[in-house]
C-alpha cells in the first residue's frame, strides 16, 4: 500500500488573512468546535493517507463520514497540492459547507468547510502535519483565500417535500403552511410569498392573509431553511389560486307546481351587490342533486312526497358569495307506472332445477320488483325471490310468478306470467365419488360420495375389484384382502330421492392392491479376504415370504443379482475395498406385492 505525503511543511501565506479560533481536540470541544469524532480515528488510514495528525487524512476521513466510499476518487488525490487539479471537474470558487477549502498553488494544504459566514468569510477545521487540530476563520482580504473549493460531497439543506399552503387561498384569510420536509430540518427559516411569480412586498412572515389585489393570482411560498454546519436550501410551494371574498345573497324562490315530470323554475330573488352570473344547485330532501345546476329542473320519480328546494351562488370579481336557498321548499307528486309486456320464466320446469324470473316491460324505467311464486295459480309461502326450484310437492303441477314493480314516484303495479308446462322429475346434482386412502393389503380405503346437496336423498355404495361387484361390500369403507392383490378397486356410488330419477356414479378405479413388502439385511466383513457376506430377509405382511431375485448394488461399485427362497437367502461378495462401504438391496416387486430397498452399510478394516 502507498501512502503519500498530506502536508509537507506549514504554510504562512494559507494562514495570511485567518483567525485561529480554537486549537487541540479538547481545546477545540471545550469552545463547541468539533472534530467529528477524528480524535478516536485518526490512527485509521482514509483514502490510504497517512494516519494521524495531518490535513489529507483529516479531509478523507470527513468525506467517508458524510457518506463517500473510503476509496480514494482518483489517483491523484494525494499530495494536499495536487487535489484541485485532479478533481477539476468538481472544483470552483464558491465555497460550501462540506466542501474541501484547497491551497494548491498558493500552499499545500486542504482544510473541511463548516461555515459559509458570507461570500468573503468562511471557518474551516483542519489537521495540520506540523501542528495540531484547529478551526479556523478566513477571509477574503489578503493572500489567504483558498485557490478553489472541491465539492465531493457538499452538506446542503435539501428539500424533501416541498412546503405547502394547507389550505386553499382566500382574500381575507389568514394562512398558515407548513415548511415542508428537508434532509435535515432547518432551525430557522426565512419566508417570501409570491403571487403570479412576483414577490409580494412586505410579505415575509410564515403567516400571510391575502388581500383583494391578489385575488385570482396563483400564490406561492418560498422558504429558505438554515442550519450550523450546512449551506442554507431553499424550496417553493405549489401555486394555488387565491379565492376571491364574499357577497351578501338575495332570497331565491320556485315557481311550479312540483309533479314528476313537470319542471321548476328558480327566481333569484334581490343581491347586493348585483352579481354577474348565477350558478344553481338544486337539492331534494336537502340533499343536492348531481347535475341539476341549471334555472328547471324537472322533478324525478324518486323525489316523490319529498321536498325540493334550490340554492344559488353569485359571480363577481373580487368576490365570492355565499349559496342562498329557497325558504319555501316544494313536494313533489306521484306519477303512474303500467306493464307493456308480462313476465317471463326461464327454464325447465323440474324438481330441484332453477325456475328464473324476468319481469318483463313497464312503461317506467329504473324499477325495484317483487317476485311470488305461485304453483297451480296458489301462492307458495317464502317463494318471493327472483329464482325458484319445484319440490317433490309440485311435481305434475304448473309453476307461475307474479311481479310487482315500484319505484318511488309511482304506484305499485302488478302483473302475473303465462303459467308452465307440468313440472317433471329433477335430476339429483351428485360429484363424482372420489376413493381415499391405501389399496394396500390389510388397509381401509374409504369412498367420499360428496356433499348431499338434496338433504331428503339417499346414498347407496357397492364397491367393485377390476370391475366387478364385491359381494357384501356395500360400506363407505372397504377393507383390503388377498382376493383384492393385483386388481384395481372403484366404488359405484347410487343415489335416490322423491321426485327425483335415480342417479349412479362411479369413482375413478385406484390401485391394483399389493401387499407390502420389506427387505431386510445383515453383513458380515471378512477383512483377511476382503469379503462381505449378507444375510437377506424379504417379509410380505399378510402373504407368505415368497422366492425371489434380489440386487445389491456396491455404491460406487457394480450390482450383483441373487436369489432367495421363502423370504430367506445369503449372498457374499469378493473383492470388496477396504474402508466403509453403502449397498443396496433392491426388490422389484410382483403384480400383488410392492417393491421394496433398504441400504446397509459395513466397513473393511484395512
């Protein structure tokens, strides 16, 4: 690692036209002034500078704190003199807080930026490899100036959300906004208003009441945040249209007689001033009306036996009124409502099948309806819904509906449909049964028949081997035996129930069942002749121990097939490595008996 020289030799003329204002770390935290915690981390390399007291390390250190990788930006960022130059990029004249000050051409030497006190006096904190930690404050006056300012990571109040008015401007209301959100709230701030762009004069307080001559101008604040340790920031609100003031309303009236479908009209009554346009709203049981902003309006069906009343609002410049409502409010009429077509029913009349009801045409939009369902022209009781399913009651028997529309406004009015052809048997609504559970010999495999969505129903199972029926086995759950080992099981699920036709499903067939098997294995190591000999066992649960060919595969190794004889046989294996060994035992099964593997693992001593 390299690390390159920070400041040579103090220099007098970078110190010309300055004021030392502390010296030493504690001197320095006795008098307020900080040194960022540099005290306890100057032994730490930033930017591969020497460590400790000097200039280049002491700067790098405070850019790392601000945020910068501790990476030295450029190559040529070494030598105090050289910093300028190689970030010419980011270096000019004007100073801010957290730039670096750099005497390059003037002396060698970089000092951290902690107050811009105006364009000619600032105060700077530094690490100086002859002396020690100072702040110090410099003006412009004389040869001490800095010969530039590197802005590698400035601290500015920065504007997060901009400031807002709150509410919406209004000739003769005071406001009170907010200052918005900065990286780091300011603790003081400076306020100008604007109104159309231009500064407001005399207006450079937070609070601020908007005065006639601002009237209908757009309205803004611009803020200036400042803080100790930071460049001040400034940020400006949205612009709001200033509101204009108040006039003193007239008595409005309604002239009508205030049936449905028969329009008012609204008289405005005497203003003061006159104004020079009108706006309308009228309202209903004194609840405004969407899009009744016109002099008529025409009262609706639903207005019905309630009040109806206007409100209006003047226009002049300068100037807002208040809405002014009539006193004397309207009730409105009922009007009449016919039926132009009859209802309808859709569908199939049938036990359990949904009968839908169409109400059929009037000659008044928008209506509500009531539906009763009728059977032989007799009311059904609780059949009032627009949808009705025949029960076994019904069956051989016409269906019906009567619909009542309403709508308020308007009388009630009812019409009946043309009745159905006679209802016939349903068709009960079944899932497909589904079989849970192990085929394997000995387990209880179950059948799910589903949910009975007809409650009066009944449900018969019989379950079937290949195919064919299992005498005696009628349960929702049947148990697996040696007739059952190579053959698929399904079940035929039938369900009955009044006035319904019979219905018969059956699951899907799962299996064949087979009975389990298992291997199990033991080993024997002869490490003098590098053998190993097994001792394999095949059990069958519920069967036999059956004759059969076994693998055993080495891992790593080949496979050696062998036999054995009712559930019994040895095997010995030559030429084994030395060291520990895994094999496995491998059974493929039958037609009724499952596969079966196990793994043993044995080690030839060396």
């Amino acid at each position: 690692m390299v690390f390159l020289v920070a400041l040579l030799t103090p220099v007098g003329a970078a110190r010309a036209s300055s004021t030392v204002l502390c010296s030493g770390y504690t001197s320095c935290a006795d008098k307020g002034y900080s040194n960022a915690g540099y005290s306890t981390h100057k032994s730490t390399s930033y930017w591969r500078m020497y460590t400790g007291t000097n200039c280049t390390n002491y700067v790098a250190y405070r850019l790392v704190s601000n945020g910068m990788p501790n990476v030295r930006p450029k190559s040529g960022v070494g030598n105090a003199q050289d910093w300028g130059f190689a970030m010419a990029s980011i270096t000019d004249s004007t100073p801010a807080v957290g730039s670096v000050a750099w005497w390059g051409r003037t002396g060698h030497h970089v000092a951290y930026v902690e107050k811009i006190v105006s364009p000619t006096e600032i105060w700077v904190s530094e690490s100086n490899w002859s002396g020690a930690f100072d702040w110090r404050k410099i003006t412009k006056s004389g040869s001490g100036w800095p010969d530039g300012f590197i802005h590698f990571s400035d601290r500015v109040l920065e504007n997060t959300t901009r400031p807002t008015i709150r509410s919406t401007p209004q000739v003769g209301v005071a406001l009170a906004p907010s200052v918005g959100k900065w990286t780091v709230m300011g603790n003081s701030y400076a306020y100008q208003w604007t109104a159309d762009g231009t500064s407001i004069s005399g207006a450079t307080t937070k609070s601020y009441t908007p005065t006639p001559s601002v009237a209908g101008k757009a309205l803004s604040l611009q803020v200036t945040a400042s803080r100790p340790g930071y460049s001040p920031g400034t940020a400006t609100s949205a612009s709001e249209e200033v509101e204009p003031g108040e006039l003193t309303p007239g008595v409005p009236t309604v002239d009508g007689t205030g049936r449905v479908d028969e329009p008012l009209i609204a008289r405005p009554g005497t203003w003061t001033p006159t104004p020079s346009t009108y706006s309308y709203q009228w309202s209903v049981a004194g609840s405004p009306v969407s899009g009744a902003a016109s002099p008529t309006f025409t009262p609706r069906p639903e207005d019905n036996g309630r009040a109806v009343t206007v409100a209006m609002t003047s226009a002049l410049a300068g100037y807002r009124s208040t809405a002014a409502t009539s006193p004397a409010p309207v009730t409105v009429l009922p009007g009449n409502v016919t039926s132009t077509a009859n209802p309808t029913i859709i569908g199939t009349p049938a036990v359990g099948a949904t009968l839908t009801a169409r109400p059929g045409s009037w000659s008044v939009s928008s209506l509500a309806y009531d539906y009763q369902w009728l059977v032989d022209g007799t009311a059904i009781a609780g059949a009032t819904g627009a949808t009705y399913k025949p029960t076994p009651a019904d069956r051989t028997r016409p269906v019906s509906v009567r619909v009542t529309a309403r709508r308020s406004g308007y009388l009630t009015t009812s019409a009946t449909s043309a009745p159905t052809a006679k209802t016939a048997y349903g068709t009960l609504p079944a899932s497909a049964p589904k079989i849970t559970g192990s085929t394997r010999l000995g387990s209880t495999p179950a059948v799910d028949v589903g949910t009975r969505k007809v409650p009066q129903s009944t449900v018969r199972v019989q379950w079937l081997r290949n195919g064919v029926a299992i005498s005696g086995a009628t349960a929702l759950k049947h148990k697996v035996t040696q007739s059952d080992l190579g053959k698929k099981l399904s079940a035929k699920v039938t369900w009955t129930a009044d006035g319904y036709t019979r219905r018969t499903l059956t699951s899907s067939a799962v299996g064949p069942a087979k009975a389990t098997a298992k291997i199990k294995a033991t080993a024997t190591a002869t490490p003098s002749s590098r053998t190993v000999r097994f001792v394999v066992r095949l059990p069958v649960t519920g069967l036999a121990d059956p004759s059969a060919s076994i693998a055993v595969t080495r891992r790593g190794g080949g496979t050696v097939k062998f036999s054995i004889s009712r559930g019994k046989g040895t095997v010995t294996l030559t030429k084994q490595p030395a060291g520990a060994s895994t094999y496995t035992f491998t059974y493929a099964g039958t037609s009724k008996i499952t596969s079966a593997k196990t793994t043993v693992k044995t080690t030839i001593k060396k």
